[in-house]
C-alpha cells in the first residue's frame, strides 16, 4: 500500500472510476487558474500595473470571459520547462510536497 498511495487509496473496483475523476479535477483546476491569471493581468493592465496586452473578449454577454494570447504562451512554456526541468512526475511530486 505505500509503494503506491494513490492508485491504491479506494479499492481496486474503483480504481479506473477514481482515475477518471482525479484526471476531471486537475483539467477544472488548470481552466480556474488560466482564468484567473487572464483576469488578474487584464485588470492590472487596465490600472497601469502590467504593459498592456492584447485582451480578446470571447463573449459579448458576459464581460469576465477574456482570452490573453501572450500570458497562454508565458504558462505553456513556464509549464514545460518546470516539466523539462524535473523529468519525472516522482521528482514533481516531492517539489510540490516541500511547496
């Protein structure tokens, strides 16, 4: 059991179902930051806190749905080379665990 702790957390009858959700969960969890990272620069840009960048509003009824093309390309690569730098989900893990 603590050669693996979390394929081994539910029983085995739930580990495909437990699996699944854990993959749905982290896709919600990085929509909710690239969300608000767009939010965040946007209105610092507008305050005079951020050079201005390029805002598309992807809604025309809702003011709050904004996609910033430059802070996509700063969290792609920002992301792959935190994956490059640590080659192994094992060695993200500990990062993350002294986080």
């Amino acid at each position: 059991m603590i050669s693996n702790p979390f394929y081994n957390a539910g029983p085995a009858c739930f580990r495909w179902p437990l699996i699944i959700l854990a993959t749905m969960a982290t896709i919600i969890a990085s929509q909710a930051i690239i969300t608000g990272v767009f939010s965040l620069i946007s209105q610092a840009a507008s305050l005079g806190f951020s050079p201005p960048l390029r805002v598309i509003h992807t809604s025309k009824k809702v003011i709050g749905q904004i996609y910033v093309p430059a802070i996509n390309w700063i969290i792609l690569l920002m992301t792959i080379s935190i994956t490059l730098y640590f080659r192994s989900s094992g060695q993200l893990a500990h990062a993350y665990g002294v986080t």
